[in-house]
C-alpha cells in the first residue's frame, strides 16, 4: 500500500503539488478564521438587573434596592446563584442561570419578576432595568468626569453630569462594539415648571 502512494506521488508530481497547495491554503483561511483572545471568555449563563439611583449611600442602596431584587430573583427556576455589588447610586444584582435553560428563558423570566421588584422599591429610589446580552467580561472600562485644579469653581456637579449624558455618552454610543453606558453620581439637570392657577381661569 505505502509503495502504491509513493509510485502514484511521483508518477502524479503536478497532481500531489496541487493537493498541497490545497491544503495549505484551506489551513492558512482557517487560521485567519479563528477567534484569537487573550483572554478566553468562559462565562456562564448570566442576566444582569441594573438600577441607579442618584444621591443614595451604599447603605440605602443595598437595604431598599438590592435586596428587594434579590428576593423576588431567589425562587426563579433554573437559578445557580445571586450575586450583587451596592456602590453609591448604583446596584448590580447577577442572576446566574443553568446553562440548559439558554439565553431568552432567563431573560423572559426575570422580565416578569422585575415588575414585582420595582413595586417594592420606595418611590423615587430607582428602577431595575436588565441588562444587555453581555459576558462577565462585557463591562470592560469605567471612567470618571472631573475638573482641573483651578476650574473646581466653573463646572459644578450637575454640569459634569450634564457633559457626561449630552455629550460623552452620545459620542461613545457610536463606536462599534459599545452595547450600553451606564451613568451614575452628579446631579440630574432638571426644569421645573410653576403653573400660576389665576392666568388658568382667564
């Protein structure tokens, strides 16, 4: 058998070439094809509730934000394990699933369960939102706004927070890859209206 393929290799010179030069191509594509990273991702099946509020301490935001979610995610069906952080104005409560149950089931269930959650949350503390479809490796940056030496007088907090919502966080939205921004701290800029009753009656 090994005396056939040696004849027909150089009976057939042009032939085998072509094979080979089949070959290494085909390998050379392939390699091209693959997703190299320095990191592999090996997360497992996980969905995010994300709720900011704006001038809670860590306390508050665990005692009327974070525990609330936690509870009403603790009997969902194919549930491993809940983690969460509590930071000043910012809670993440990780809802690890069972890799059989995929993706959207996940996603579907605890759409239901955060209506529940937000009634529990007191009025004006915030409310749960999901997360995007992300890794554990998804939040991968995080940066603060803040002024020069010298300049603490020009741009207050509410200004900073104002550049970071109008500004920054539109620019970022439209590099490729950036799935969600998530923004917390400052002070939300608002108008209020006063509406004079006596010019109503005219």
């Amino acid at each position: 058998m090994l005396e056939k393929i040696i004849g027909f290799s150089i009976n057939n010179k042009l032939i085998v070439l072509f094979f080979v030069i089949t070959i290494v191509g085909f390998g050379l594509f392939s390699l091209s094809q693959i997703p190299i990273g320095a990191v592999p991702d090996i997360t497992n099946n996980q969905v995010q509730v994300i709720t900011t509020s704006r001038n809670l301490s860590t306390q508050d935001v665990e005692q009327f934000i974070t525990y609330p979610v936690e509870l009403e995610m603790a009997n969902l069906p194919g549930v491993k394990e809940i983690r969460s952080v509590s930071k000043f104005g910012l809670s993440v409560v990780t809802i690890v699933f069972e890799d059989r149950i995929g993706t959207y089931l996940p996603r579907q269930l605890i759409a239901e369960k955060i209506k529940i959650a937000a009634e529990k949350i007191p009025e004006g503390f915030g409310t749960p939102e999901m997360g995007p479809i992300t890794t554990g490796l998804g939040e991968i940056y995080q940066y603060i706004l803040d002024t020069r030496p010298g300049y603490d007088s020009v741009y207050s907090t509410m200004d900073l927070r104002t550049i970071q919502d109008w500004i920054v966080k539109r620019q970022l939205s439209g590099i490729k890859g950036v799935v969600e921004i998530n923004t917390w701290g400052g002070y939300l800029k608002q108008y209020e209206i006063a509406v004079n009753r006596r010019c109503l009656n005219r």
